[in-house]
C-alpha cells in the first residue's frame, strides 16, 4: 500500500512537472507572440509615419513646382506682350518708312 502510495504521489508530481513545463512553454510562447505583435505595431506606426512624412514632402513639393509653373507662365505671357508691343512698334515703323518713301 506504501508503495502504490508513493508511486501514485510520484506519478501526480510527475503530472505536475509536465503540467508546469506545459504552461511556461505556452507562457513562453505567448510572449514571445506578444512581443512580435508590438514588434509589428510598432513597424506599422513608423510606416505610416514615413509614409505621412512622403505625403507632406510631395505636397511641398507639388506646391513649389505650381509655384515654378505659374511664374514661368507669367514670364511667357511677359515676354509674349513684349513681342507683340515689338511687332507694332516694328509695324508703325515699317507704316512711317513707308509713308515717308512715298513723300
């Protein structure tokens, strides 16, 4: 009887080393798997961080190249105005020389 004892006492200590070893690889585990997920939060924020920080570098740039757009525009329409002044003033030239040759 003593022995059956000791062997069914040996036997639930042995279950419960098991038990044991069992949860601290499932504990184990689950850090480990909690820790990959704030691994990956983590990498998702600064993702989006970056991917915020690429959208405002485009916008400026976008802006500044609008900028360099509309002034150039503003120098083509300059200097178009200029060529057209030039041709009528070249045409009122041309219109007095020939007018004066016909004197």
């Amino acid at each position: 009887l003593e022995r059956t004892e000791a062997e069914l006492r040996a036997r639930a200590q042995e279950h419960r080393a098991e038990e044991l070893s069992a949860f601290e690889d499932s504990e184990a585990s689950r850090r480990a798997l909690q820790e990959q997920l704030f691994e990956a939060a983590a990498a998702k924020e600064d993702l989006m961080a970056r991917i915020d920080s690429q959208k405002t570098v485009a916008g400026r740039m976008q802006r500044e190249a609008d900028a360099a757009i509309a002034a150039l525009q503003r120098d083509l329409d300059g200097a178009e105005r200029e060529f057209a002044a030039e041709q009528a003033e070249l045409a009122n030239d041309q219109a007095f020389y020939e007018a004066d040759a016909e004197d």
